[in-house]
C-alpha cells in the first residue's frame, strides 16, 4: 500500500531571543550534529558489513536476474529475504532510532527524544539513497546542521500562545499585528509538528520556527481592507512555454514573456567580487606562501593568516549561504509568478520538460569549421540560476489544493516549437531563430508555442487547430502591444527571448 499524503503547509515566525539564548540553541544544533553523524557512521559501517556478506552478495545477484525475465513472484520472495538480511545488519528506521536513543541519554538536558527519532529518520532517508540508488552519503560539518524537528506539537519542542517551548528554552515569536494569513491558520488549522531554523543573514545567526500546519492554507488578504490578495479565474486556459531561464504565458486576455528570478546573475557577481576581494586579501597576508609566477607553493606545508575583515567576509560569502539566499529569491519570486499565473486561469497547460537532461554535458564531442572543439556545456548554469522546475512543482501545489493538476501534453507528438497553425505544418527550427512567419505575421517563437499549447486537444497529443484560428486574432494584437511595450523598456533582455533582434 502506498502512504497517502496529506495536505499541509508551512508558517515561518521570527524567534525573539536574547544571546545567551542564542549560544544554548547554537550549542543544541551542534549536539544534533554530533547525534545525525554518529548515526550515519554506524548506519554506513553496518551497510559495509552486510556488503560483505555472501548470502546478502547472492540474494542481490538473484534480484537482478529475476528483474530481468520479469519474474514478478520471485522478486517479490528476493525482495522480501533482503530486508530480513538489510533488519539483520540494524537497518531500517526504527532499529536507528534504538541506536540513537543511546546516545540521546547523554546530551538529555538539551535533545528530547522526539527531536533524537527524527534526526534517526534523516539518516534513514540519507541511508536509503545509498541502498536504493547507489548514491554516497554525507557527514554534515561543524556548523553545517541547519534544522531540528519534533515529532508532534505534544512534545519537544512544542508551540503554544505565541511562545515556543524546548527543554527549558522559553522563546517568544514575531507576529505582525496585520498579518491576516498567520492569523487565520492559527485559528481554522492544527499544528502537526514544529521544525527550528537557523539562518546566517549578513553574517550573524538568525532563528525561526516552522509550523507546519495541517490541511489547506486560507486564501491570502490585504490587511487594510481584507479583501482576497489573488482572485483566481475559474475554467480559463492558460499556456505556458517554459525554458530554462525564461517563461512565455499566453490566455484569452494576457500575453507576456520575462526572465525567471531575473536578479539572480546580480548575486552571481556580487559573489565573484567578493570572493576576487578575497583573494587579494589572502595573496597581501601571505606573500610566501605564492611563487612568482602567482600559483601555491606545493610541497610544503603552509602556514595561512587572515584578517578579521576577511574571516567575516568568508562567513558570509560561505557556499551554504549564498545557496540559501539565491534559493529563498528565487522561491519568493516563483511564488509571486504562480499566483500571477493562476490569477489568469486554472487550467494550465506544459510541455513535459526534463531539465536534469538539460543540465547535464552533452556526450558527443563537436568540432568547428577551424577544427577546434566546441564546448560540451549546455543550460546547466541557466537552471541552476533560474530553476525553471522549482516553478513547475509550486504550480502544481497550488493547483492541488482545488484538486486539479498541471496539463503535460505529449512533446514528441505536440511539438509546439515546430507547427504552424495556418499552413498546418511541422517546420524544424534552429535554436537561434527566436521568430516564427505564421501567415503574414511575425511572431515571438516562444509565445507562438505558449498559444498552441493553451490551444491544446483535450487528449494532450497535438494543439487544436479550429480554436488556434478563432483565438489568433486576440493573442496577435495582444502578442504586438506587449513587443512594442518591450521595446520601451530601457533594459537588457536575454538573447533567448529575441527582443534585441527587432530593435
């Protein structure tokens, strides 16, 4: 039996604490540290054991030979002699939750046993990865441990009266006095467990608590008159035509195109000055340690000193930090488009994009007319930047909770990119041709692809070629006033969106 998953939705409350306060729970998310990684040491040493058993190796080899004749009842009995051997060797979740709990009794004064049993459960989760998909798990480093968790709002680190309460810890919360939307789950919802953040912004820690909130969360309000913030439209097409940085909408009575999360590329180089700035720091501190020509010496060990306008700077421009930051803008800036997207209509229509493909190196080597090699990079950057999928999955939450779902059409069959409506043809493209002759008009390639795919058949396996021609009209005059709007904006637009080419 699959698990059901039920609605549920998240609260995020500024903690009001004083530094001694501070230091106790920067010490309790250090000793959770400590707990998640004698864990997974113990885990993965079991796994390395069991790895080495003949009878595991054997059950294993017999597995893949009855996946590969489809021998459904005899991978069934396989399957269920490996998780006798894998609950031999203490692996599964509950047995890391016995193992925890001996450890837990030491540090008892500051971790409950609620909070020990879920950071048992993230091991398990991380040690899945390995048993199940082969991938390689990883130790959190000191300072690296950025969550902890309960199990239920009864327990541990609970929520009550705007005030939570953890192991003697009494910490107020932040409420704003016209945040409606806090307000209103508070009262119409239950707290299912609550999850303690900690967050470096602008190099000092911060602390929030996370109530994770049963159900469907109410409809967002503007205080001063309490009216609904999003109105949704009921029963309206929407197409989208999604790239890796950029996004093309198209319903009856809207038409843009803009970048994702476009101030993105400005952390980008903020980051690379400072870490340049860095650097410069580093090479004044410690001249011996560089040779002339400006490489590390190697084959010595070397003594570092840094200033303390540096180990500050480096505190903030951390990995882990910048990641955060450009994650949480992109989040809020998706967040905003899927509220605009819906407010258009609810019955949204995608091409099915793998953008993990998209990412990764092309595997052909190509050469130029010079014979030199092209590069092998593809969108990797582009989606890491923008995350195009981050906005696709916060859609099709938002839908979910009026039960619906995101349209996928069929892209081998669809092909929005190539079809012309009026001449009803496939016409192949190159990437660099961002405009479309559609009868005897010119129009924006991606655009063009947003109209087909809100045009779509109800089957989702090709665009409806009566509704293109009665709709086309409508999106051409609205596609020419949004171009000629583009053109005013004194601003630099991707090449990919193809403004610059009619300028």
């Amino acid at each position: 039996m699959t698990k059901w998953k039920k609605d549920c939705f998240i609260i995020e409350l500024k903690l009001l604490i004083d530094t001694w306060q501070k230091d106790l729970l920067l010490k309790r998310f250090e000793i959770a540290r400590t707990l998640y990684n004698t864990t997974l040491s113990y885990a993965v040493k079991q796994y390395t054991f069991m790895q080495e058993s003949k009878h595991y190796r054997k059950q294993l080899r017999g597995y893949q030979k009855a996946k590969k004749t489809n021998d459904s009842k005899e991978l069934k009995q396989i399957a269920k002699e490996l998780t006798n051997i894998r609950q031999s060797f203490g692996l599964s979740e509950y047995q890391l939750h016995a193992y925890i709990k001996k450890h837990q009794h030491n540090y008892k004064k500051h971790i409950d046993s609620n909070t020990s049993q879920k950071i048992a459960s993230t091991v398990w989760r991380a040690v899945q990865d390995v048993l199940f998909k082969g991938s390689k798990a990883h130790f959190k480093r000191y300072g690296m441990f950025h969550s902890v968790e309960g199990k239920s709002n009864k327990a541990g680190i609970r929520f009550k009266e705007n005030i939570v309460y953890w192991n003697g810890l009494i910490l107020p919360v932040r409420i704003r006095k016209q945040d409606l939307f806090v307000k209103e789950s508070l009262a119409l919802h239950t707290i299912k467990y609550c999850r303690l953040v900690k967050k470096v912004i602008r190099g000092k820690h911060t602390f929030y608590v996370q109530l994770v909130m049963d159900g469907i969360p109410p409809a967002k309000r503007i205080p001063s008159t309490g009216a609904f913030r999003h109105s949704y439209q009921k029963k309206q097409r929407v197409g989208i035509d999604i790239g890796p940085s950029t996004i093309a909408i198209v319903s009856e009575e809207t038409v843009f195109i803009q970048q994702l999360a476009p101030e993105v590329p400005l952390l980008e180089k903020q980051k690379r000055r400072l870490l340049r700035k860095l650097d410069r720091s580093r090479r004044s501190t410690n001249p011996n340690n560089f040779k002339k020509d400006g490489t590390i010496k190697h084959g010595v060990k070397l003594r570092w000193t840094y200033s303390k306008k540096t180990i500050k700077k480096t505190k903030r421009t951390s990995k882990k930090n910048y990641i955060e930051r450009k994650a949480s803008y992109i989040k809020e800036k998706h967040g905003a488009l899927a509220n605009k997207i819906l407010s258009l209509g609810d019955e949204v229509y995608i091409e099915t994009m793998h953008f993990k493909g998209l990412a990764k190196r092309t595997k052909e080597t190509k050469t130029t007319i010079q014979g030199k090699f092209q590069s092998k990079k593809r969108f990797g950057k582009s989606i890491g930047n923008h995350a195009p999928a981050m906005l696709v999955e916060i859609i099709h939450q938002k839908l979910g909770y009026t039960k619906q779902t995101i349209q996928k059409v069929n892209t081998i069959t669809f092909r929005a990119s190539q079809y012309n409506h009026v001449t009803d043809r496939y016409e192949k493209k190159k990437l660099h041709q961002r405009w479309s002759q559609i009868g005897s008009h010119l129009v924006q390639r991606d655009l063009y692809s947003a109209f087909l795919l809100m045009n779509s058949d109800p089957n989702l396996q090709q665009t409806n070629q009566d509704l293109c021609n009665k709709t086309f009209t409508t999106f051409l005059a609205l596609h020419n006033q949004h171009i000629e709007d583009l053109k005013q904006v004194k601003k630099t637009f991707p090449l990919s969106m193809g403004i610059q080419q009619i300028k």
